[in-house]
C-alpha cells in the first residue's frame, strides 16, 4: 500500500466520521454494505495525495 499523505484537520476530521460510522454499521451485522462509505473514505485520501504532488510540484517549480 503506498504511503498516506499527512491529512488536513477537515479530512481527518471526515475520515474520523465516515469510520466510526463503518464501525456502527459492522455493528449491526457483517452483510451490511458499507461501500459508499469505503469510496468516501478512498476519495478523500485520493485528494489528499493530489494535494501533496501539487504543493511537491509547486515547490519544485519554485525552488529552480
């Protein structure tokens, strides 16, 4: 698995939810479907790794 960028307090603060929400639906059983909320979760660290290459990016293109 690659490595997780650093987050910022609102996605972690989102992933912290999205979780403990997974973890109130695997409460009520193992066949819940708990996908949208997988893909919630996927999609904020997706973002969270565009937002590190661009500040990389940026920094390069800066620091030439």
């Amino acid at each position: 698995m690659a490595k997780d960028p650093k987050f910022t307090a609102g996605e972690t603060t989102k992933l912290a939810w999205y979780i403990a929400r997974m973890a109130k639906r695997g409460i009520a059983g193992e066949n819940v479907y708990q996908g949208d909320l997988e893909k919630k979760i996927d999609r904020i660290i997706d973002g969270a790794r565009d937002r590190e290459e661009q500040a990389a990016a940026a920094a390069r293109k800066n620091g030439k």
